[in-house]
C-alpha cells in the first residue's frame, strides 16, 4: 500500500523536541495521571486498584463501562455503537479501510486531517476534494457539496470542529449536508475529536452519529479530554459499520491497553468536568489570541468558533514554512506552517496550551514579526 508522507505529523515529528513554546500543539493542555484522579474525584487508592489487574488482552471491544461512558456523550449511540480503538487516528484508519475501495467516489472538505484524503486516495479512491474559503467563515459551500456528491458516491469525510480552522458546522448545515449524503446513498464520517470545545454553551456541538443514519462519528480522548497519552479512540456508527470495522480491527487492534481502558473509563465518567476545564482553557485563550491578532498588521484570520486552533493568514515575503523555521530557530516558538496543511499562505497556531506559554509565545512572535521586512 502506497500512501502520501503526513505533512503536519512530519512538521511535528521534525520540530516538537527542538521548540521551547509549544503553539503547534492541538490537545488542551495534557493532564497528568494525579489531576486526572482529582478532576474525577478520585485519589492514590484507585491507582492501587491496578495493582491486581491480570495484563491480559482485556475486554477485546472496549470494556462496557468504558463503551457505555462513550455512549453517554452521545444523544443516540448505546454501548453496541460503539467501538474502541487507539486514538481517534486508529478510528479513521479502519473505518476508511472498512469503507472504501478501488474506484469508489469519496469526497473530502478541506483543509482538514489528511488521514481523510490520503488513505482513501491509498486505498483506490476516485477522491474529490471540496475547499474550504475563508470568505465563507471556512464552512462548507453546500451547493459545491451537492454538486460533487453524484449518485453513488460512497463517503464524505469531514472534520467538525475543524482543525485547523476551528470552523464550527453548527446543527442546521449538519442535517443539511446529511440530506445530501442521504439523496446519494453515501455515509458521511465526521472525526469529531474537538467535539467538547466550541466557545459558546455547553461546548459540545451535534454529532453527526445522531443526526444520519448512516452517520460515523469518530473522536477521542487527545484533544478537548487532555488525555493524548491514553491513546485512547472510538467510532460511534450504526452495527453495520461496527461490524465491518471490526473485520479491520482484529488484524491491527485485538485490544486497547486494560491501563488505557480504566483510566479512559474514570475520565469519561467525570467528562463534564474535564470539559470544564478545557473550555475555561480554551475561552480564556482564545480571547488572548484575540487580543493579540488585534495588535498584528501582517496576520488576518477567521476566528475560531470551537477546536484548538486558529487559522491566520500571513502577509510576508517568504513561504509559511519559512516563516515558521526561522521562527522556532530565532525565539523557540513553533507554530505549523499551512503548507503542511496544503494551503500556503497560512499559519496554524494552537492556542490551548497553558496561558502562560500561549502569552510569552506571542510575544516573542510579536517582536520576531516586527523585525520582518
Ligand atoms: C482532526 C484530527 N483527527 C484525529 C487526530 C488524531 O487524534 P488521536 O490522538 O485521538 O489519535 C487529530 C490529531 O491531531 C486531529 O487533529
């Protein structure tokens, strides 16, 4: 199997342990073990119920505590809906896998994680790209959709909220977008890993799962839930897809760690919490970033409505891989150029990371742009 080189897990893999301010990270700010107990109002006891844990394989689809406290996150999904996998990066591999093949008509809205184009395209896809505009608030134009989506087309991919945009397809478009997919036939996956961080309410946008019957909804704990280190995914879809990603899954999964299940299961128990938490991180932040886009005459952008990150055009004479080498080389601040994301021109700043390193980060950014030509 032939498959594209991963522009932003490249950029990352290269750059991520030579940076001093992290702000091309996408998780809110990592928990640690002791705060993920406390959050969850636990204490040292529970880590000893480890103790006489057999390491076996485990329950092989996610233990059903774990599956039910997933399920639980959604209006419409029971614990059969669901599937356990590692990280929601494990989610979208399979459910592509379980999907698509050789000639399939596969739409993708871009930008977006590349998994979602670059393994259908891997797989044999007939693979049609729909780009996202910054006129548009970086949400998708429908008519296009419709356009594209012919009879038979077999998947949409979408990321809502988007990274790297941070657009937020709100409910409304959601169920439209669905009514396009429903008139091909097609199944729409939705990687619904920032799901928990829109800015305004209770944070947690509509899930593509409960809105499509032939919606899949992928996510995780990475990234609204500070928990990358479980590596710890899932796919909400109907049994169908739950059946046939499982086909997939016993060749590269069996199980997800027993450690990763518990701690997955005590998190997710406690998740209005842990959300709390983020979104007070990524209100409070958003608003510092805001502050300072204020301040930058070269850099414009479409502000975020929910994820992590902001999208920000760059006005300078030099590429946006340039402009983020000579960055992290001058002040140690690391942002991801767009040209990882296929659009040049643009910067994506992960702006969830603690307040201190986000302000000191942009500050130094400040003074590195101000010495530009
Ligand atoms: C849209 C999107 N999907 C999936 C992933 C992978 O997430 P995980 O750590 O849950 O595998 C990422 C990570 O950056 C992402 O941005």
């Amino acid at each position: 199997m032939r498959i594209e080189p991963f522009g932003v897990e490249i950029w990352m893999n290269e750059w991520e342990t030579k940076c001093e301010l992290n702000l091309a990270e996408t998780c809110v700010e990592s928990l640690t073990i002791g705060q993920l107990l406390d959050l969850a109002g636990r204490n040292g006891d529970d880590l000893s119920a480890l103790l006489p844990m057999p390491m076996t394989y485990g329950a092989i689809e996610g233990s059903d505590r774990l599956r039910d406290a997933i399920a639980a996150l959604y209006a419409r999904q029971r614990r059969a809906n669901i599937l356990v996998t590692h990280g929601t990066i494990g989610a979208n591999m399979l459910v592509h896998k379980a999907l698509v093949g050789p000639g399939d008509r596969v739409l993708a809205v871009v930008p977006t994680y590349q998994q979602h184009y670059s393994i259908p395209e891997s797989l044999g896809a007939d693979m049609h790209l729909l780009h996202l505009q910054p006129q548009d608030g970086w949400l998708p134009d429908l008519d296009r959709l419709r356009a594209l989506a012919l009879p038979g087309t077999k998947l949409i991919a979408l990321t809502n909220p988007n990274n790297p945009t941070g657009a937020l397809i709100p409910q409304p478009m959601l169920q439209e977008i669905a009514a396009i997919a429903r008139a091909t036939g097609a199944w729409v996956l939705c990687d619904e890993v920032y799901r928990g961080t829109d800015q305004q309410g209770d944070g947690k946008t509509a899930s593509m799962a409960d809105l499509y019957e032939r919606g899949i909804s992928t996510a995780g704990l990475s990234k609204a839930f500070s928990l990358a280190g479980l590596r710890l995914g899932w796919v909400a879809a109907p049994a169908e897809i739950i059946a046939a990603v499982s086909i997939h899954r016993d060749y590269d999964t069996i199980s997800v760690g027993r450690i990763d299940d518990h701690f997955a299961t005590l998190a997710l128990e406690a998740a209005p919490r842990l959300l709390a938490r983020s979104q007070a991180i990524t209100r409070g932040n958003l608003q510092i970033l805001s502050d300072w886009i204020d301040t930058q005459p070269r850099l414009g952008w479409v502000r975020p409505q929910s994820g992590t990150t902001a999208f920000v055009r760059l006005d300078a004479p030099m590429t946006s891989r340039e402009f983020c080498v000579d960055l992290l080389q001058e002040t140690g601040v690391m942002f991801t150029p767009g040209s990882a994301l296929g659009v040049e021109g643009w910067l994506r700043i992960g702006y969830a990371n603690a307040p201190d390193i986000l302000r000191e980060g942009l500050r130094r950014t400040g003074a590195f742009l101000a010495r530009l030509p």
